[in-house]
C-alpha cells in the first residue's frame, strides 16, 4: 500500500493555505451562489446546496456571508453571473488534473489555468481526455488516533459505504453519491467525528511518485492551481510515496 495518497498529500499543503480565510470563504460563496441559482435556496431539497452549507459551517464562516451568497444565487439580491468550467489535462509524470472553476470571464480562466499547466510541464486536454478516470464519489476522512477501526468499518459498511481504504495517517470511507447522506446520518448517530466529507471526483486508480523532482513539479502545478482565483476544486489522481513526501516537508 502507497504512504501518502494524492488526499493526504493535498490536505496537507492545504492545511497552511486555509488560513488564507478570505480566499477559502470567496471559494466557499461562489459554491453556495451556484448551488441556490441551480437548485433553489431551501437545502431540504438542494443537495448541493446542503453539502455548499456543511462546508461553510465547518469552515466558521459567518451566516451573514452564507445567507448573502445563497440570495445571490436566488435572485432575492443581485450578484455576479458565474459560469462553471471543467478543465481537464496531464502534469508530470503523466498524472492526470481534473480543475473546476467558477467565473464571470471565459477568457481569462482558460488562459490563466492553461498558464498554470505549460509553466510546470503539464498540458490542457480535450473535454473527457482525463475525466473517465475519476468517478464521483462521497468521501469522509477520519483520523486514525482515536477512532476504532472495527466501529468505523461496521458502521460504514452497514450504512451503504462501498468501501474503507486505510492510508498511512487516515481512513477514506467511500460512498456511492446516492448514500453519501445515510452514511453521513450514521456517522453524526454514532458519534464517530471526521475530518472532513464531500462528494468528490475520486481516482479510480493512483499513480505512485517515488521521484523527487516529479513531486516537486506536481507540487508546483497545484500550489499554482491553487493560487489561481477562478479556481474552484482540484482533482487528481497520484500518490507521493511517504519519503519522498517528508523530503519535500523538509
């Protein structure tokens, strides 16, 4: 089994950039604007809406940003017309990037994001050159200190979960997207805390980096991703090994 997957590495990194609040609560509004303008305001029959809202609250965000955002996407108050993009391409080492992006300009994201990939040797694709790699997924993560392995595994199980994955400092629960909301009820029933839960694009296979300079790059591109403003969520598929993570920790 690989150290540290593409999760745990992502986590990690985004651990220090989350403190950037404004940028993460900016992120986390055009969500909810999008979810209400697709799907109405009320979350008992939104979804997305209800997910954007979880998101929100685990991240403190205020409700008065959360309501504004929300009647934005309503139309009770007036806001930005956003558009959703999907990009889709290859980094280094042949690691595949799904990158989704919120935006009112067309234009500069699709040139700001095919930046990102030419500057740290990567390329933009075709619309499904990369996508029918990853499958849509809920996903919860639980750390491994103070959670018991057999409760976690029965009750995910018995809720609906497809699977548990161990990863060298977490478990992956993964659900179909229909029973992301049973499994959920069953978690918060038994008091079993996780760090975090999302329906997510999750890789159906990883690619591992033993490569320093490979991780580097990889590293690089998403840092860039990362930083970029249009840019919503970022997915991909590889897996640092754990030494060469702790090298570039170092």
């Amino acid at each position: 089994m690989a150290g540290h997957s593409k999760w745990a590495n992502i986590k990690h990194r985004k651990g220090r950039q989350d403190a950037q609040r404004a940028k993460v609560f900016t992120r986390i509004g055009k969500e909810l604007t999008i979810a209400a303008k697709l799907g109405g305001g009320d979350i008992g029959f939104n979804p997305r809406l209800r997910l954007a809202v979880d998101k929100a609250k685990a991240a403190n965000m205020p409700k008065d940003n959360m309501e504004r955002a929300i009647k934005k996407g309503t139309g009770e108050l007036e806001g930005v017309d956003y558009q959703e993009i999907r990009y889709e391409g290859y980094g280094p080492g042949g690691v595949a990037f799904l990158v989704d992006v919120v935006t009112d300009n067309k234009n500069r994201s699709a040139s700001t994001v095919r930046m990102n990939f030419s500057r740290n040797d990567g390329n933009l694709g075709e619309t499904g050159s990369v996508s029918f790699l990853f499958d849509r997924k809920g996903i919860f993560e639980f750390k491994k200190d103070g959670i018991d392995e057999d409760v976690l595994m029965e009750t995910a199980l018995d809720a609906g979960a497809e699977d548990v994955v161990e990863k060298s400092e977490a478990w992956l629960v993964i659900t179909d997207t229909n029973d992301f909301d049973t499994v959920k009820e069953a978690f918060d029933t038994n008091k079993l805390i996780y760090e975090e839960g999302e329906v997510t694009m999750h890789p159906a296979t990883e690619i591992e980096i033993t490569d320093l300079e490979t991780a580097k790059k990889l590293m690089k591109l998403y840092d860039d991703l990362e930083e970029n403003e249009d840019v919503q969520e970022i997915y991909s598929n590889f897996d640092i090994a754990d030494e060469i993570m702790a090298e570039l920790d170092a």
